[in-house]
C-alpha cells in the first residue's frame, strides 16, 4: 500500500510554523510570561495573524487589496520588533548606568545606519513619493524592508552584547530575556544570510533557457525554506525554554517544608492559645 501526501515542502512547514506559534502563545500566557514580555508576546501573535492572514486570503481578495493588508502589517511588525528590541535590552541592561546605555545605542544604531545606508537599492525620492496609492503602497514597501534590515542587524549586534555581558548585570544565559534574545539573534542572522545569497545569486546569475531558470527559481525556494526551517527551530527553543522557569523565580525558590515541621508547630499554637471553654 502506497500513502501518497499532496503535501509540498512550504505546506508543511508553513503548518508546524503556525502550530508552534500557537504553542508559544499559550506558554507566554499559561506560563505568565506575557506580563513580563508584552512587546515580545504582541510580535508573536502578530507572526500568526501574518500566517493565518496570508492563508485564508491569498486568492480571495484583489491584489491591491491584499498587498495593501500585507505592506501594512509588515510595517506595523518593523515597529514591533524594534520595541521588542528595547524592551530585551531594558530587561537585561536594566541595571546599567544611562551614559553606558546612550553610548551603547548610538554605537548600534550606527552600525545599523551604515548597514542600512549600504546594502541594498535606494530608490530616488521623486518616485516614492505618496502622490497616489500605488506610491504609497510602493513606499510603505520599502519602508517594511528597510525597517526589517535594520532591526535584523539591530538584533544580531544586540545578541552578541547581551551574550557577552549579560551574566555581568544579572541575566545569565538561563534567563528567558537572554534566551529569547539568543533565539531572535538566529533568525535574524539566518534572515540576513539568506538575504545575502540570493542577492548575490540575483545578480550573477543569467539564465539561457526556462531549465536554468527553473533550476534558479528551484534553488530560491530552497534557500527560503532552509530560513523557515531555522524559524521554526528558534520557535521550538522559545517554547521549551519559556516553559522552563528561570532559576531564582518564584516557583524555584519554594522550599519544601520537612515532614513533621508543621504538626509541632500546630500543637503549640494550640497550647499558646487554650480554647474558650478553658478561659472561663
């Protein structure tokens, strides 16, 4: 008996993503971690509405329409990861001194610039300009990029600060702001990477026949399910190191009290305080 699945590679994943995502919702709030990660616990869930949202209405809806609900959504993800960002830093560099975190900022923020300022084509101002709708959208386009480049190298440089000097301000590598920044550090390198190699196979690669061209648009798939596939590891580390509770919380500080502790203790509250009957 043959089981034949209809099922493609970018299915599938787009499945176990989506499914992780659900899980890490219900961790982040069954475990009470969304009150302390708010902005994290708002990206997450916009990563779902992004992934049901390109499911159930690719195809139902006009182009502009969907392109407009997209472009939009992925601006409003650019903000929220970047407020992601600021609230990690202030969970672990929380004790540091305020000229340290100016200085800090800007050296990352310039690193940013200059990455931004580099990498990619910057379309003349008169063509992005919102004198109509599709400008705008065109606009809003490249704005979601831009802004997503530049929170990925801001995440990465980010991670390597908090990985290095984190233990030194009391978030240890086991603590869920340095574990969820080491998980967000991954995929934006593996964001950036991929990024990379498909510019780089975009721009010297000239195919001479629909079979090159095929094996071209073969390979871009493949790389971008290698990122999905890194995505949904790092899904998979948030889910299993949230579960876990930070060593000194709350729930790790309890300490068991010894058996027969609490009886004696009873009976000489009871003896302390004689019953009424035994006061008059």
């Amino acid at each position: 008996m043959h089981l034949n699945f209809d099922f493609t590679a970018v299915q599938i994943l787009w499945t176990l993503t989506f499914a992780a995502h659900l899980v890490l919702l219900v961790v982040l709030l069954g475990r009470d971690r969304a009150r302390r990660f708010p902005w994290f616990t708002t990206a997450i869930a916009l990563v779902a509405l992004r992934l049901i949202a390109s499911r159930l209405l690719f195809g139902r809806l006009p182009q502009l329409t969907l392109g407009t609900i997209f472009v939009v959504l992925a601006d409003l993800s650019a903000v929220v990861s970047f407020l992601v960002l600021v609230e990690l830093a202030r969970k672990v560099f929380g004790r540091a001194r305020r000229a340290l975190w100016i200085t800090w900022s800007l050296v990352l923020l310039s690193i940013g610039a200059v990455v931004l300022a580099t990498w990619g084509h910057w379309p003349a101002w008169k063509t992005v300009r919102p004198t109509s709708l599709m400008a705008l959208l065109s606009l809003l386009q490249m704005l979601a990029q831009k802004g997503g480049l530049l929170t990925d190298v801001l995440t990465v440089t980010l991670g390597i600060l908090v990985v290095s000097f984190g233990r030194r301000y009391g978030s240890g590598w086991r603590s869920h702001a340095q574990q969820i920044i080491i998980g967000l550090s991954t995929a934006s390198l593996a964001q950036i990477a991929v990024q990379a190699i498909w510019q780089v196979i975009a721009s010297t690669a000239k195919p001479h026949s629909m079979a090159e061209y095929e094996r071209i648009v073969g390979l871009r798939e493949k790389i971008f399910n290698a990122n999905s596939v890194v995505y949904l590891a790092v899904a998979i580390w948030w889910i299993v190191c949230l579960w876990i509770d930070e060593p000194g919380s709350a729930e790790t500080a309890e300490v068991a009290v010894p058996v027969g502790v609490d009886a004696p203790s009873r009976e000489a509250s009871a003896a302390a305080d004689p019953p009424e009957d035994s006061q008059e």
